[in-house]
C-alpha cells in the first residue's frame, strides 16, 4: 500500500500567550506534531511556536538519568515531603496549572513568586503609595490621540505593540502623536505608526524628565534650560500636548526600567494632573508567560498576590522577603515551573524539581525533570492579557506527547500525605 502524505493544516485566528498583548489573530501551520507560526512580525511568536516533527520529546529524568514518569512522580514527591521551606517559581503557566501548582505549595508550604514579578511589583509599589487610573488596550486603541512612551522601545519586548495600540481604525478618525521620552522608536516601531506624528525626547534621566512633565501639566514653569537632558522648551511642548489632548495615555515597561517604581509613581502623579481637566490613563507594559493570571489566581484564592508564603494553612505576602531572589536565600527545595519558554532556573545549590518546557537547558541536571506540554500548541488553557481585563483561551494544535503542568503536579500532589 503506497503511504499518502497529508499536507500541511492551516489554523487561523490562533491566540498567543506568550507575551501580555495576546493577540489573536496569528496563523499557525501544522503538520503532524510539527507547528510553526507564518508571516507573523513578532520574534517571540516565530521562535516559540516553532516545532519540529524531528526533534524527540524528551523524557522524564533524575540527576540527569532517563526515568519513568512514575519513579519521577515518587521521587518528587519524596524531595518535598522532606523540604523546610520550598519555593515555588517561574510558574509560567496557565490558569488550570496554576491551580495545580497553588495546591501542591498549600499542601506541602512554601513561597510562590513568577519570574517576571520585578516589574509588577515596581508598579504595585506606586499603586499601594497612590493609586492609579489605568486603561485598557481597546479604550487605547479606540480613544488615545497622545501617547507618551518612557523608557526603552517597547516593540523589543512586545513585538507587535503599536499595531495593537494604535492600529488604522475607522472607529478613531483624528491625528495621533506619540511621544518617546528615553530611547529612540526603531524600525520596527517607526513601521507600526505608520502615519501618526513621532517625537523623540533623548532623555538621560527619565525621572527628572518626568517630573518635569508632571510640573508643567499642573501649570508650573521650568527654572533652568533643560531637566534630565531635555530642553525645556521640549519637554513644554510634550505637555502642552498632553493637557491639550482628548485621552492621554503613559506606558512604560517596569521590568526594563531600574527606577521603574519612580516611573510609576511619576506617570500616575501625571495622569492625577491631566484628569483635572481631560481625559487620560496609565497603560503599564507586560505579562509575560501569564503572570497576571497567575496574580490574579492568588488574589482569587489567598486574597495576595504573588510573592505569598503559605505555610501551616496560613498565607503571609511580603514583596521583599518572598521575591524568588530572596527567598532563593532561605530555600532548600526549588520547584521550577515554565511550560511557555525553554527558561531555565535561577543557580541554586538545592535541590530542584523541574516541570519545564522540552527544550530546557539546565546549568546542571535537576532532581528531578519533568518535561511538560506548552499551553496553546501541546493542549487547551486560559491566559490573561496585559491589562488584566481579558481572558483568552488557548487552543490545542497538536496531540500532546507530555502531560500538561496541570496533569504533571496534580501526579506529584495525589498520593501525598
């Protein structure tokens, strides 16, 4: 019988989770067990929905050892049986294996932190000092006339923001500026303007620069020719067009930002300011791998958010003493979650029980290694976008040969006493 060879399968309008924008309209080829994502402008999307129908998925593993799933179930659970004081982190998951993994860290105790929590919790430091009135992606994409955008270009990090912020739509009909104040809009960025007004700010110290902004919006005259290495002239000029616009909008990206707490502090103090006599929001950047989903678990289930211990059926939130930088410190037992990215953990001299990705490198061989099925090509889940407003579901692009996080931890969790 001669073997008919299928063609490849279109999906269309497929959704991504790994960055925060969660766009959704992406095509996605399949052929068989091999996935890769078409004609799509964002790096993370072409390198992470890649897989090759070659590559073998590989096994579960002790100290580097090929092992069966069951011996690596019994032998997980045995490290943490025995742990004083595990931490649980990465957790680049989605919603169902953040269940999992909030009910092994209840079962067992321990810290909970996500990898890319620096950043959130640089902004949740100006939240708790003053609140904020944040915007949502539609209402910045249906509304905003200026953006006023600190830092570096963001489209290194989410390579589709400004087609996604500030599309050609016939539902927003006027001009559009965009003010960069730090780093210069690349190529890719200048590109996705396309037709709205650009204006660069080199500022070199994006604090004092801000301040300044604030200044001037509150009605206030600069002292001096330039603040943070702007003329004040031009940082007048950036004012001048956010109180004169119809909805201002400020975004930066916390992670990237060492005085990203200040930044927050400053852009919301801005918009306080605007308020008075327009419309205006804070937009923040990021979400990564779900972090806000996952925050948003705990919120649900601890009433914290992430960097919570929970120890003795009682949960106690501190974002200094329980980052995973911190806690690293204190821990004996690593658990290492990150089914979107092949991110390897954080140097530990502990021990370490992965439920990563299939293509993890480990500096050195875990414990334990589970390898685990990838949200949106291996099986279905739940994610949530940037501006915590929006669920989206991920969908299945292939059959799954590994468990999913969720199946994976709820093995290690069953029999635990």
């Amino acid at each position: 019988m001669t073997e008919i060879e299928s063609a490849p399968h279109i999906v269309r309008d497929v959704v991504c989770g790994f960055c925060g924008l969660g766009c959704d309209d992406l095509t996605i080829e399949t052929d068989g067990s091999a996935v890769r994502a078409r004609d799509t402008v964002c790096p993370e999307a072409a390198r992470l929905f890649l897989r090759r129908a070659d590559a073998r998925e590989p096994q579960c593993s002790q100290y580097g050892e090929v092992t069966s799933e069951a011996d690596a179930v019994a032998a997980a659970r045995a490290i943490l049986a025995a742990a004083r004081a595990p931490l649980f982190a990465g957790l680049g998951v989605d919603i169902d294996g953040g269940r999992a993994v909030l009910e092994l860290a209840a079962r067992f105790g321990g810290v909970l932190d996500h990898a890319a929590s620096e950043g959130l919790f640089r902004n949740y430091a100006a939240v708790q000092r003053t609140g904020w009135l944040a915007t949502t992606l539609a209402e910045v994409r249906n509304r905003c006339d200026v953006l006023l955008v600190v830092g570096e270009d963001p489209t290194a990090s989410f390579g589709r923001l400004f087609e996604r912020l500030l599309p050609a739509s016939p539902l927003f009909a006027g001009s559009r500026k965009v003010i960069f104040l730090g780093e210069a809009p690349g190529e890719k960025a200048r590109a996705q303007l396309g037709g709205a007004e650009t204006v660069h700010l080199p500022a070199d110290d994006l604090v004092a620069a801000l301040e300044a902004i604030v200044g001037l919006a509150r009605g206030r005259t600069l002292p001096g020719g330039t603040v943070g290495g702007v003329a004040a002239a031009d940082l007048a000029a950036a004012a001048a067009a956010l109180t004169g616009a119809a909805y201002a909008v400020v975004t930066w990206n916390g992670a990237t930002l060492a005085d990203g707490a200040l930044i927050a502090e400053r852009a919301t103090a801005l918009v306080d300011a605007l308020n008075l006599t327009t419309r205006a929001g804070v937009f923040p950047l990021g979400g990564r791998d779900n972090i806000i989903g996952v925050n948003q678990l705990l919120l649900w289930r601890l009433g914290y958010p992430l960097r919570t211990a929970i120890r003795g059926q009682v949960s106690e939130h501190d974002p200094a003493l329980f980052s995973t930088e911190a806690a690293l410190k204190d821990a004996d037992v690593l658990v290492w979650v990150s089914a979107f990215r092949p991110e390897p953990p954080p140097d530990f001299a502990g021990k370490v029980i992965a439920f990563a990705h299939p293509e993890t490198r480990f500096a050195r061989p875990p414990e334990v290694f589970i390898p685990v099925g990838t949200p949106g090509i291996d099986h279905a889940g739940t994610v949530y976008r940037m501006d915590s407003i929006v669920s989206l579901p991920l969908g299945a692009l292939r059959v799954a040969t590994l468990p999913s996080v969720a199946e994976a931890v709820r093995l290690v969790a069953g029999d635990a006493p």
